[in-house]
C-alpha cells in the first residue's frame, strides 16, 4: 500500500513485524491479553526488594475501571513471588496519576473493598516528575502515552485535510516527532521515581506496519472518519471553517517498530520484551460511535461550540454505517503493543 493512503497518523512502515500474540477486546480486555505477559515478566524479572513496602505507579488511570484489576494482577504476582520465595508479603501502596481535572473522587468511591493496598492520587501530567526518588518497583500505563503534549506545530495551518503529499509527509514527521520527546520525557522522570531493578509495564495503542484501509479499519481511520464529519459540517456552515481547519487532535498512534526504536535510546531502561496484542474492538457501530464521542466530546465542544456536538456525531454515524469496514469488527487491525522496561540504573 502507498504510506500516503494510510492517513495522517500512520504514513510509514516499519520494518518487519513483530508476532501477534493473542485476541483482546477493547481496553478491559487488553488487560486480559496482557495479564500473562505481565505475571510471567514479574515472576521471572522483578528483583525482589528488600523492602516492608512496595510502591506500584499507575500513569493515567482515568476512573479505575481497569486500573483496578490491573493493580490487582501486579499486586497478586508479586505476592506470589515473595509467598514462593518463602519471605514475609510486603505491604502494597498504588499511587494513581492522571491530569489534574480526572475525577479522582468516582475512582475513590469506587475502590475494590477486597483490595490488598493503600492507595493515594498523584495528580499531574505524566510527562513531568510526580514522585519522590527511588520510591516506584513498579510503573504501568495503559492506553495513555498515545496523548501528547501538544498538536506539532508543523500541522497547524495546513488545509486539512487536502494536504499536498509533502505536507503530509511533514505532519507526519512532526507528529512522530512528538511523540518521541513526549516519551523520552516520560521515561526521564520514571528514570529518577523508580528503584534499579524495577519493572515498568507500558500498553500502548498502535497501528499494524501495514494495513489496507479500503478493506480494513484501526483506530486512526476511525478518527480521520470524525476528522472528515468536522470538515462537513464547516462547508454545510454548521462550524467555523477556520477553526476546523487548523483543527488537529493531540495523539499518535505509533507501529511496533517506531516505538521500540525510541525506547532502545533510552540508556536507563532496557526492553526485557515487546508483544503485540491484537486489539480488535468487537465493538458495534454504536459502540465505535459512543467511545469517540466519550473520549472527543468536552474537546470539541471547546473549539466548536456544545451545540455542534450531537450533528457532529450524527454525521459520524452515518459515515461509519456508510463504510463497509465497519461493519465486520474482526476488520479492525488496531494494535496494543505491550512494552516491558526494566530499570538498570547501576
Ligand atoms: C483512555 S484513558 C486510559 C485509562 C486506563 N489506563 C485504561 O487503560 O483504561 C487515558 C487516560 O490518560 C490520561 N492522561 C492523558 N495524558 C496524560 C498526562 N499527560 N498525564 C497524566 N494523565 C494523562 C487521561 O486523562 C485519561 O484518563
């Protein structure tokens, strides 16, 4: 496939895949795939510490819906390895972080009563520090770092979404760009907040090397389908043309093979393993439809007005049941890609 129908966020191809190694469903059930991949690394990588107190770090938990039997999972196989190590449980401390505005009060009401920890909130941006030196055994994200800091500013500006293929190219560029300096910067504050020998679990959402967006979908066709909805209603007058054209949303979806190349520079963590999960959503129409209106709603609403919303999404409606991609959910070729890091800062 030429890379510039691939659409903005997936312009290149990598170089040789990765296996793919088991089915997930939508962010819940990524942990399912995930959890093996996560016992299996803690039983045979962790260090154990000689510690009364272990601290496990989640970046951008959101709500806790699966935050919770993420922490539950890590906290279990670690307490597997002390209990088959014959040595005392540890006690377990998780500090949940997300952006200042999370509603950290819906995911302290709605802790496990049955939960093994205490728990505290770290609010603030991921990309910053937020813990004290040496104090984290354990970091996980999931479905977090895809958000960066900022849209590039070589894709403001640009007539979205004609581009001349140079300006694709450029965009492209910018946004992969940014992507890195946003991880590098994540990965330069875990460097100093976690412990040498700790492990960090990172899923992130991604896209295949290679895919035929006529025949199949990921979630970056899903996104340019509520991109091309917000180019509609500026020509039907319904929002500002101006505005929906330097309109760009702050996310990368990276392949396997970008996303390890940048984590290879990293010269305190080392990449024990790197999977992909397939990550079919097996969501319907509507479902597609209510998660990009959860996840864009309070965005758009701020740049085009709340009384643009309910069209905006009706149109996307009707461009995704006009798309037969969509129909057949096993054509979504959407990736997780679950990077293990070990901190080896000796
Ligand atoms: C899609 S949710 C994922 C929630 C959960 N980890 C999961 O796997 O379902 C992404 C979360 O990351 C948070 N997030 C995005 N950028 C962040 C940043 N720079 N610092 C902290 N949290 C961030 C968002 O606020 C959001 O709650």
């Amino acid at each position: 496939m030429d890379s510039k129908d691939k659409g903005l966020f997936s312009m290149h191809s990598g170089n040789g895949p990765l296996s793919y190694v088991k089915n997930s469903s939508y962010q819940g059930g990524v942990l399912e795939a995930a959890k093996a991949i996560i016992e299996e690394e803690i039983a045979t990588r962790l260090e154990i510490p000689n510690n009364s107190c272990l601290c496990v770090a989640e970046f951008g938990c959101s709500t806790g819906n699966n935050s919770f039997p993420a922490m539950q999972t890590i906290i279990e196989a670690i307490k597997y390895k002390y209990q088959s190590s014959n040595l005392k449980t540890p006690e377990f401390y998780v500090c949940f972080n997300d952006v200042v505005s999370n509603d950290f009060n819906t995911l302290f009401s709605s802790l496990p009563l049955d939960r093994s920890y205490e728990v505290a909130a770290v609010p603030g941006d991921f990309h910053g520090r937020l813990l004290p030196p040496s104090s984290v055994h354990f970091a996980y994200s999931s479905w977090a770092l895809q958000w960066l800091t900022e849209v590039p500013k070589a894709a403001e500006g640009l007539k979205s979404p004609a581009w001349s293929g140079r300006e694709r190219e450029e965009v492209y560029d910018a946004y992969l760009g940014q992507f890195e300096r946003d991880i590098e910067s994540f990965l330069k504050c875990r460097a100093v907040e976690m412990v040498d020998g700790g492990i960090m679990a990172l899923l992130i959402p991604g896209i295949p090397d290679l895919w035929d967006p006529q025949k199949e979908s990921t979630v970056v066709s899903r996104v340019e389908l509520l991109r091309s909805s917000l180019v509609d209603m500026a020509k039907m007058g319904r929002l500002s043309v101006a505005k929906s054209r330097i309109f760009n949303l702050p996310y990368y979806f990276p392949t396997a093979d970008e996303l390890r190349a940048i984590l290879q520079k990293s010269n305190i963590f080392s990449i024990e393993r790197m999977e992909i999960l397939k990550c079919g959503t097996f969501l319907n129409i509507d479902g597609h439809v209510a998660c990009l209106r959860a996840v864009h709603q309070n965005m758009l609403a701020h740049k085009f007005g709340a009384e643009t919303i309910d069209e905006t999404f009706d149109l996307l409606k009707k461009k995704f049941y006009a798309s037969p991609v969509y129909a057949d959910p096993s054509k979504d070729k959407t990736i997780m890609i679950v990077a293990i890091l070990k901190h080896n800062n000796v």
